[in-house]
C-alpha cells in the first residue's frame, strides 16, 4: 500500500477530490435511486473484489491495478461522503430560522 501512495499520490488525491466535487453537487441534485436488487448485486461485487484484493487471487500487473482500483474507489467514496456532509452542513446552516 505505501508504494501505491508513494507514486501515484497524485492520482489519489485526484480521486477524493472528484469524489468531493461529485459529493458536494449530489446534495442539489435528486437523481432516481437504484433500486434495491442492483445495490445488492454492486454489494456483493465489491465485496467479491475486495476478497481477491485480499487473497492475492489476481496476480501481476493486474493484481495491482486491482488494488490501484480499489483504493481510489475508495478515496472516492470518502471523498462523496465529506462532499454531502458538508454541502449539507452549508445549507443547513443558511436556511433562515423558522
């Protein structure tokens, strides 16, 4: 994990920062959900990508394409979370009291 970091760092921070904009604008807008079945599926794609991370199954460059993937989703995903929390968080605060 840290030669990840070590080089592609940029790459990183490029990752969360997408995942802050991307955050940040999904407060404002109200897409359709996905439904239930799909998140279910994604859940246990994620999970089965994260178990091959974890087992080394994928081997070579691929194997860590495969690790580059998962820590920039996940970056990105920090990043959405810290986006809407304080998209809301602004809003929420310039509303005027009632």
């Amino acid at each position: 994990m840290t030669v990840l970091a070590t080089f592609f760092w940029g790459w990183l921070l490029g990752a969360a920062l997408l995942g802050f904009g991307m955050g940040w604008i999904a407060v404002v807008h109200r897409a359709q959900a996905v439904s239930r079945i799909w998140m279910i599926w994604l859940a246990l794609l994620a999970a089965a990508l994260v178990a091959a991370s974890f087992a080394r199954v994928v081997p070579g460059r691929f194997g860590y394409w495969l690790d580059l993937f998962l820590v920039m989703f996940a970056l990105y995903l920090v990043g959405c979370a810290i986006g809407s929390w304080l998209r809301d968080w602004v809003v929420s605060r310039s509303k005027p009291a009632s």
